[in-house]
C-alpha cells in the first residue's frame, strides 16, 4: 500500500492547485490538510457554485470532492509513478446548502501499484451536515517504456 510521500506538503499541493487558471481555482476550492491517508478541502460558496434554480449544483459537489480526492491520490503516488487519472466516480447527493462554505475530507480505501479507490464526503462547513458521500477510482500511470 501507498503510504503518504515524505516529499509532498501541504503548501507543495496548494502550489500546484494555484499553477493556472483551472477549475477547481476557478470554483475557489483550498486544500486545507493533509495526514497519512487523507485529505481535507473546503469552498466558500459564491453564486457561481450555484443552479439556476437557486440550489447547489451537483457539479459544484462533485467538483470538490473529485479534487480533493485527486489531490489526496497525487500525495499517495507510488514510487516512481507519474501521475494519475481519474477512471470512474459515483456521487450520491443527500441535501444542500446555500450560503457559507462547504467542506470535504477524502480517505484511501485502497492504495495499488496501478489503482486507487478514494471515499470523500461533502458537509456544509458550519453545521458538519452531509452534503454528498463520494467515491473514485483512480489509474495510477507510470512512464512510458
């Protein structure tokens, strides 16, 4: 099993959410701490994390927690891997929010040579009440021969 990498931090993963202009930085998404086997996010809520029909957008949940989990994997590479894909995710939604911030922790349930699974749920920030129960797998990928 992949064990946290002693050459990833915290501030080494803010770093690279911050390179360009992607979505996750766009959404406002922070990572905001990172332990052996998992990894803590959160998204203060802006109009643009919403539906048009006043509700949190399942992409703005899905989002979160897709970046959590996948930075979470970056942390947890395995010795010579170069990166990874994400290769399936399922989301179940369980209610929502509409203002403050929300909030995700991603955990490993399982660390392979070649894949990933990751669990994450998605709260509201200031009540703890479940947003979203997320999970993905992710293809780990190693150099070219």
């Amino acid at each position: 099993m992949s064990q946290l990498r002693s050459d990833i931090t915290l501030d080494i993963l803010r770093e690279r959410l911050g390179q360009s202009d992607n979505l996750p930085r766009h959404l406002g998404i922070e990572l905001t701490k990172l332990e052996p086997l998992a990894l803590h996010g959160r998204m203060p809520l802006q109009d643009r994390h919403f539906a048009p029909n006043t509700y949190l957008h399942a992409g703005s949940v899905v989002t979160l927690a897709d970046t959590v989990a996948g930075f979470a994997t970056y942390a947890h590479l395995p010795e010579g891997a170069v990166s990874f894909t994400t290769i399936e995710l399922k989301s179940n939604f369980l209610g929502t929010v509409r203002e403050g911030a929300i909030a995700c922790r991603a955990w490993a349930q399982h660390l392979g040579r070649n894949t990933h699974v990751w669990d994450a749920e998605v709260y509201a920030e200031a009540t703890n009440k479940k947003i979203a129960l997320f999970r993905c797998t992710q293809m780990v990928l190693w150099p070219k021969a």
